[in-house]
C-alpha cells in the first residue's frame, strides 16, 4: 500500500536531487549520536512541497505549446481521464508519474482505512462486523463479509425495529473514503425522503467489513420489505469517494443478483450526495408499490 507519507517522501528525494548544485532553502537538523556521531538529515518541510491531488485532473494540463489548448480543455472537461499529460522520450514526466503515483495511493487508503469512530457516533449509527477480523481478511475473504456471527445477529435484533417497511443501513464496503465525503448529506436526505412518502423505515446502522450481500442476511433477520445498503464503492484514480446504493425488495440469503437495483457513482464529481438520497427514496416508493427490485421492477 502506498501511504501519503511514501508519496511525500518520494517528492522529497527528487526535490534533493534537483536542488544539487542550487541554493539550498533546506536547512540541516541533527539527529541522535549514533556510534558516537552526530548524523546529518535534510528537513523539508511539507509546505514546500505542493499537493498534486488538489488540482482535478480536468484542470490538469501538462501538454506544452499545445497547437489548440482550449478544444483541448474543452474535451478535459468531459472526461477525469488522464488525458493532456506530458513525457520526457518515451516516459512520463516527473510530475504526471507523481500525480499518478499520489492518487493510486488515495485509492489505497480508501480501501484500507477505517471510517471513524466520531463520524458514526456523529450521525447516529451503532456498529457492528462481519466475520472478517480485519482489511487484509476481507479483502481475500469476499464469503466471510456477507456473514455475521450469531452473538451479531442477536445485537441487531435486539436494537432494530422488527419488520420495518424499509431497513436502511451503512457499509464501509471498498472505500471508507466515500462513507466520510457522502453519508452525513445523504442519509438524512433518504430518511426525509422515505418519511415524505410515509413509509416505515428501521434503525439505521452500521456494518464493519460488510460486502453486498450482507443485506440479504440482514433483511432476513429483520423482517424488512425493503433493504437499502449505502456502500463504499472500489475505488479507481478518479476518485475514492465514490459511493453506491444497493436496494432490494424481499431480499433472501443465496438470491440472484438480478434482483438488486443499484445507483452507483454517488459522489461530488458524479450525482452529488443529496440529489442522489432524493432519487433513492422515490425508487425505494417504487419498489414498495410494486412489491419488486431488480430487472422485476417497472420505472
């Protein structure tokens, strides 16, 4: 996995090497004696060194003396593909491989960090995990983040409401990243919807290491007419706050997956969190009404 941390101090050592023979605006600190002498290190600190990420790849354009630079962002502006970067002979240049080596490592830590702790007490959701114990398991256990212990089984039943018309709950999935850009806008969002619509909707929650279908489990434990999971989509170097809603009606354990009706792409650069929520109740209405999902449901 490559950190943020790696990816400054990648840039770190290529601004040494093009800074020999220059000015130096680096000034030396000493670390501890080791064997009796003290041992230099360069300090740089982080705000000389710019953040690629912060620019959209949209806007980023590396191409010099381009014969026609605005048909060119006209056609960046339909597309966060790695077009209109640059090389040195047959390589990238240093910057295009850095910004590329920096947003791999954004999809990285989307996959393998964790939500918080604060953001779920924040928004009200209890949590609890599935049989994976930890990333490295869920990522090559895929069958053991669609289960729960049975002690797990009887806390949801315990704090849930029992036969709900709509279960709604959160799931980490791929990108813990797009539960912390998206879940305080949307959620709120599908609950005023789904309310509007008077629809009985159960308590909200949060599942650790959850893959998809985990709703089915989840949907047959309680009872529930339809089950809503907001879920962290795989990340690419785009974005890692992608998130997607996968919905159900009557989900059971072992279903097919044509019965799953999804709105992928839920994030600020795609359909923005609370448009999005707006979306999800009507389906949800939908599905109720017409006692399907999937490729049975009529929109």
């Amino acid at each position: 996995m490559i950190s943020e941390q790696a990816v400054k101090e990648m840039v770190q050592q290529i601004v040494e090497q093009m800074t020999i023979g220059q000015k130096q605006t680096t000034e030396d600190k000493y670390t501890q004696e080791t064997d009796g002498k003290e041992q230099p290190e360069i300090c740089i600190e982080d705000k000389n060194l710019k953040d690629l990420t912060e620019i959209k790849m949209q806007d980023y354009f590396a191409v010099p003396n381009p014969e026609n630079k605005e048909v060119y962002l006209g056609l960046k502006e339909q597309t966060p593909a790695r077009v209109g970067i640059w090389r040195t002979g047959s390589r990238n240049s240093t910057e295009t491989l850095l910004r590329f080596r920096a947003d791999h490592a954004v999809a990285m830590d989307a996959v393998f960090t964790y939500v918080s702790e604060e953001l779920l007490e924040e928004v009200g959701l209890f949590s609890v995990n599935t049989l994976c114990r930890n990333k490295d398991e869920y990522m090559t256990r895929p069958d053991l983040g669609r289960k729960f212990s049975q002690e797990t089984i009887e806390m949801i039943k315990e704090k849930c409401v029992k036969s709900p018309q709509v279960q709604i709950y959160v799931s980490d999935g791929l990108s813990s990243t797009a539960i912390e850009a998206n879940i305080k806008d949307i959620l709120p969002s599908i609950m005023q919807g789904l309310e509007n619509e008077g629809l009985k909707v159960g308590t909200p929650f949060f599942v650790k290491h959850g893959r998809v279908p985990a709703m089915d489990v989840i949907s047959e434990t309680l009872d529930a007419g339809a089950t809503v999971v907001l879920i962290g989509e795989r990340p690419g170097l785009a974005t890692g706050e992608s998130m997607s809603c996968y919905m159900t009606y009557g989900g059971t354990v072992g279903m097919p997956e044509s019965r799953r009706t999804v709105i992928s792409n839920i994030h600020r650069g795609g359909t923005p969190a609370t448009e999005a929520g707006a979306h999800i109740a009507q389906i949800v209405k939908e599905m109720i009404n017409q006692k399907a999902s999937g490729l049975d449901l009529k929109l």
